[in-house]
C-alpha cells in the first residue's frame, strides 16, 4: 500500500474546522466551499480553532486518506490557519 504521494497541488483550508469533521465532511468542504476537485490527487490541509492540530485529506487513485497531526507538547501552533 503507498503511504504517501508526492501532490502536485497542496490547498489550505483557511478557515477553522470542526474536528469531529471526518473524510466525508472534509472532501464536502473540498468540493462545496473550495470548489475544488477531491478526487485529483492534491493534498487538502485543515485546522482547528487552536490551530494545535492538523488533518490532511488527499486521494491515492485507490481511496481517501486521513492523516491527522497533533502538534508538540509544547503547545507550538500552526501559523498559516
């Protein structure tokens, strides 16, 4: 099973998300409020209002992967959300 693709787009959902938000409510926010197509094979980054954590969300040509990133102890933050 391959890992991890080498995306040629990578796309940052601004915005703070519900976390209880899986792959499905994730690639609706893809397709709804990005307009963008889930099934391309770029990489869909979001984060929470703490912007302590990270989901990721990309196709691999065989299905939708979720990769979710809790940054470190030290209470670092994303900075970009």
């Amino acid at each position: 099973m391959k890992m991890f693709v080498e995306p040629d787009h990578i796309y940052l959902y601004r915005d703070a998300v519900d976390f209880r938000k899986s792959i499905d409510g994730l690639v609706a926010l893809v397709e709804g409020e990005l307009e963008r197509d889930a099934y391309t094979g770029a990489l869909f980054l979001f984060c929470n209002k703490a912007k302590d954590k990270l989901k990721l969300v990309y196709w691999d040509k065989t299905g939708f992967a979720l990769w979710y990133k809790r940054l470190g102890a030290t209470r670092s933050r994303f900075v970009y959300c």
